[in-house]
C-alpha cells in the first residue's frame, strides 16, 4: 500500500526543478503528487506532496535533498491524504 507524505522545502533560484524533481523520483518507489513552489525573494519555498510504499523510501529522498548545498532547509511533515490530480501542478 502507498502512502502520501509532504516535505517542506527551501532552495536557491539557481537550482533548477528538474534537478529536485530527478533527485526525488531517483529513489525506487517514489513519485511526485503534488508540487507547490513559491518565489520568495533569492529562494523558492514551498511542499511536495510524494507518494511512497515505503517510509524508508521517503527518508532517502529527505536524506538525498539534504546534502545538496543549494537547498536550505527539508522538513517532513505527517502522512496526509490527498486527492491531488496526477498531473504536477507549478505555481510560482
């Protein structure tokens, strides 16, 4: 059974979404739900919403994110659910 979890996250405009987004669905497993990424100032911030059969699947993805230099801050937060379209959806 999957499951549906968010990370927050934090990154300079210089990294680019394709990096994050191959990075993240890089792990076996994984798949991008939901992004939502908003401009605030030199940096973007927002959630990613991932879905995950495993959680030991969504602590990789937090521990790949983490040690790359442009990105500030990841923070988990609790399993939802949501009922997102499957398409990703940008809003900057």
């Amino acid at each position: 059974m999957k499951a549906t979890y968010q990370i927050k996250i934090a990154y300079r405009k210089n990294l680019s979404l394709h990096k994050i987004t191959s990075l993240i669905e890089s792990v076996k497993g994984v798949k991008i739900k939901h992004l939502n990424l908003i401009s605030k100032g030199k940096s973007f911030v927002g959630v990613l919403a991932l879905e995950v059969s495993q959680i030991v699947d969504l602590d990789s993805v937090v521990t790949l994110i983490r040690k790359n230099r442009d990105v500030s801050n990841v923070e988990k937060i609790n399993p939802v659910h949501l009922s997102f379209k499957t398409d990703l959806s940008l809003s900057i």
